[in-house]
C-alpha cells in the first residue's frame, strides 16, 4: 500500500503478448508471490507489473480462514471484464497481500458476469455468486487502482488481523 502503480488503472495486453516466454514468466513470479504469501489471488499491479492480468487460486484444504470455499484450480485472468446481475451485495471481512496486516469489511456484489482471456489468448465466459466472484471482483479492482480499503463503507471496521474474529 502506498505504491503508486497500485493507484493507477494497468495496460491491457496485447494480442501479441498471448502465449510468449515474458508472459509464462509474469505467470510465475505471480504464482510463486501469491503461494509464499498465502493468498488466493493476485494482480500483476502487486509485484510492480502495469498489465491487466491476475491469477485466482485456493483449494479448501489450504486456507483455514474461510469454511465451505471449495476449489479452483489456477485460473490465469487477462483482461477481465464483469458486470454485476442484480443488486444484491454481501459484505464479507477481506484482506490483501498489499495490505498485509489488516482486514476490512467489503460490501461487493454477489453475482456477477464475467469474461477474459486465458495465457493462450482463449475467450472464457461464465456467471458466478460464489468466493470466485468476489475474489475476481477484489483483484479487477487492483487493475483499476482500487485498494478494498477505498472500498470500504465503514473505515471503524478496518482492523489488524489478529483483532478480527474469525469467519
């Protein structure tokens, strides 16, 4: 937090950047960066990378905070788009590897549309009101220069990890 590439919205990727050794290596470095840390998903923006892609990934046996998450294998996300279906929001307590320390209660919408490329330059294309949507949500914010903090309605609510009660 307090970098200033974190603050501005990250370049698309070019067709011509689709499957090439630089991409395979920014892939890994935000594999490795994500697993080392313990997160479930990350932005390229995170590891001082101005592109428009992000990895999710978490698998229920790994991540003791959160109950009844479920699976998803690595999905490598490049110049995602969504749109939110209906108006309903859940607030959930987030945290983040770019504000370590601290967790804070997010208002998001829960079920969302969404579309972006794979590594390969593939079209994917699905709906989701699950922990993937609000992760995907959280790091297309990263893209555009959003913190969760900023997003937060109640700051009062932003709290040091270990003062959090768990989910």
């Amino acid at each position: 937090m307090g970098h200033p590439l974190l603050l501005n919205r990250a370049d698309e990727l070019k067709e011509c950047e689709f499957n090439t050794t630089e991409l395979k290596e920014l892939i890994q470095d935000l594999q490795d960066t994500q697993h080392h840390h313990g997160g479930i998903g990350i932005a390229a923006p995170q590891i001082g990378v101005s592109k428009r892609i992000l990895l999710i990934e978490f698998y229920q046996k790994d991540i003791t905070r959160y109950d009844d998450m479920g699976d998803c294998p690595l999905k490598v996300i490049i110049n995602p788009e969504i749109n939110h279906i209906g108006s309903t929001e859940s607030v959930f307590n987030e945290g983040c590897l770019s504000v370590p320390g601290l967790r804070g209660e997010v208002s998001r919408p829960i079920s969302i549309a969404y579309k972006y490329y794979d590594e390969f330059g593939v079209l994917h294309e699905g709906q989701d009101d699950g922990i993937f949507a609000r992760v995907l949500q959280h790091e297309i914010d990263h893209l555009d220069g959003i913190l969760y903090p900023m997003r937060m309605q109640d700051i009062s609510k932003l709290a040091f990890v270990d003062a959090v009660p768990s989910e």
